[in-house]
C-alpha cells in the first residue's frame, strides 16, 4: 500500500511538472534591424533547448516554444546567458514576439537586454489583404489608412482590413502622424499596395539609441494560425 501510495505521488508531481509547460506557436521580429538579438534558446520542459532566429525583414517561420506557465524564457544560445523572457496570455496557441533593445540602466546592471512584445497571431488581428498597426510609442499616434482616420493609443494594436478605397493598380495611401509640442505632425506618408495573400505590419516605438520615435512597415505573406480569442484593442476615433 505505501508503496501505491508513493507511485500516485510520483505520478501526480510528474504530471504537475509536465502540466506546467505549455506550447506556443512563435514567430520573431526584430525592430533593430542593424543589431538584431543574437541565436537565441527558448528553456524548455526538461531541460529542452529550441533554437530561435530572431529575423530582421519579415517574420521567422513558425517554432514552437515551451512557456512555463505563461512565461516563454529565452537564453543566448552561445553561452546560455538570459536574454528575454515574454509572458503570453492563457489559451493563446500562437503569437508574435516583437523584440526591441532594452534601454541601458547601469542601476540594473543585470536587467535583461532584450524586452519582447507579444501579440496573439489571429485572423482578426492580422486580416487577409489588410494592414496591423501597434503603438509602442509611449503617447498616442494618429494615421489614416486608404480613406480610413485612425487614433490609437499607447500600447493598443488592432488589424484594419483591406482598404476599400485603392487606385488601379491596388495602392492607397497611408499616413502616420505624431503629437510634437502640442501638435500633430506628419512622421511617414507613403502609399502601399494591398493585395490578397499580404499583410502588412505597422510599429511606432521609441528607438532606444536615438530615443526618438520611429515608424516601421513590413510585409508578411500567408495566414496567420488560428486562435479561439483574439486579443482586445486599444482604438479610439480620431479626433477631426
């Protein structure tokens, strides 16, 4: 009987332990274009080491992850130095993790080099044919996308479907404006061509090194993975 006993216990930490991990489906992206994060681990069950490039000009393919818990860790794959850790909200089986230099803080000496943005990789955040646009800015960005005029606050994203108004050969503008001294200023204006099967992806962030504010487009081809929530956004109209 003791000896049952100690197999259920054995058994039921086992299972605690393996119930711990949880696996998520990652795609990268580096802001830095110039200095990217180097070959990275992400820790997984067991002592498990997954292997993830960070790329620079369009999202990595897909890698699943191992989250202990809701935290994905990332280690240098060089010397296995922490490098990142990323919390991904429960039930989300895929995301995008957007990573960005942390700035210097000689008062954290130890503070990880990398911070990571994770957004939840659904339909309705990234529409066929239309654009995603996130605000890292620490203040509120407007932009207009096609005919579209748009406000969105710090730390909100949201996907915008295709632009209904397009020229002939499928282009319609976008405009991005920041608040500069009490007044909203033109920061990227350019037009774009929008086509099924594409996507785009819209950053504004603050560069760590200048500490301006930068905008950032890419382009993404196929469709994202599926996912039962989608992630809420934080939208509001822009003003006229």
């Amino acid at each position: 009987m003791r000896a049952l006993c100690l197999c259920l216990i054995l058994l039921g930490q086992s299972l605690g332990h393996a119930q711990d991990f949880k696996k998520v489906s990652c795609r990268f992206l580096s802001l830095d274009r110039d200095a990217p994060p180097p070959p990275l681990l992400n820790m997984g069950d067991k002592g498990a080491e997954v292997p993830c490039t960070v790329t620079t000009e369009s999202l990595s393919p897909p890698t699943v992850c191992f989250a202990k818990g809701e935290v994905l860790n990332f280690v240098t794959a060089a010397d296995h130095k922490p490098a990142a850790s990323a919390t991904v909200p429960p039930n989300v089986p895929a995301a995008m993790l957007i990573f960005v230099p942390a700035p210097k803080n000689p008062k954290s000496p130890n503070a990880l080099p990398w911070r990571v943005f994770v957004i939840e990789d659904t339909v309705r955040n990234f529409p066929d044919g239309g654009a995603f646009v996130a605000n890292f800015h620490n203040q509120d960005i407007r932009f207009s996308i096609g005919g579209g005029k748009f406000m969105l606050h710090s730390a909100g994203y949201h996907g915008f479907p295709m632009p209904t108004e397009r020229n002939n050969f499928n282009m319609a503008p976008v405009v991005f404006e920041l608040l500069q001294q009490d007044k909203w200023q033109t920061a990227k204006e350019t037009m774009l061509r929008f086509l099924p099967g594409m996507r785009y992806l819209m950053f504004a962030y603050i560069d760590p090194v200048s500490e301006r504010p930068r905008i950032v487009t890419y382009r993404d081809f196929g469709n994202p993975m599926p996912s039962p929530k989608s992630a809420s956004a934080n939208l509001a109209p822009a003003p006229r």
